[in-house]
C-alpha cells in the first residue's frame, strides 16, 4: 500500500505537533516534514508531497495558497480554517480554454466539481 506524503504548513507548533501526532497513527499516511514560515516552500518543493495541510486563519493565506498551488505541480492543498471548522481542498489544475464550450466540458469534469470531501458534510 502506497502511503500518501503528507506536508504540514502551520504557523502555530502545538497545531502542527497535534496534527503530525494524529497523522502518524494512520497506516495510509507519511508525514514528510512541518514548517511554519514562508521560506519553507524550497523543502516543500525538494519533498514533493502529495498534499500539504495548511492553516489558513493568517490574514496572509491568499498569497501563500497561491504560491504553493502554482509552484509545486500536481500537489493538493487542504486548507484548515479553525475559527469556522472547515477544511478546503485545492488542487493545481490548468486547463486550456480556447473556445466558449471548453468552460462547458471543464466544469463536467468530476475533479472540478469537488469529488473530494473530507470525512463529513461538503458546505
């Protein structure tokens, strides 16, 4: 069984070492490595994760989801807001839209419609 590579991106270490013990208890999932600063995006690229759990209650999340979505090919982004309790799942996807109708066949596409969702309800 492949375990899933999981990186986590937080700025608070008692969230992050909570998180990383909770992780490491799951036969499916490999916890890679923690940081809490922006500088942290070249370890994240030299690791390659598959998903990177973030925390995003910082008033400076926007820029940094962004980043991460546009420098890291290929990797998901769970975002974990803890004042609402609510996990957002990004995903690096581009597609190439040279007419009107290719916006009709990118949104049928189940990964655009959010085919992922975390142990609970979708809001």
């Amino acid at each position: 069984m492949t375990k899933r590579r999981v990186f986590i991106f937080a700025d608070r270490s008692l969230f992050s070492q909570g998180l990383d013990s909770l992780l490491r208890r799951s036969d499916t999932i490999e916890v890679v490595g923690i940081a809490g600063e922006e500088e942290a995006l070249d370890e994240i690229k030299a690791l390659k994760p598959d998903v990177i759990l973030i925390r995003v209650s910082r008033a400076d999340s926007g820029p940094i989801l962004s980043r991460l979505l546009s420098e890291v090919p290929g990797v998901r982004v769970v975002s974990v807001n803890l004042d609402e309790n609510i996990a957002t799942v990004y995903t690096s996807q581009r597609f190439l839209v040279t007419r009107a109708e290719d916006f009709v066949e990118i949104l049928g596409r189940e990964e655009v419609q959010g085919s992922s969702v975390l142990q609970g309800k979708k809001v």
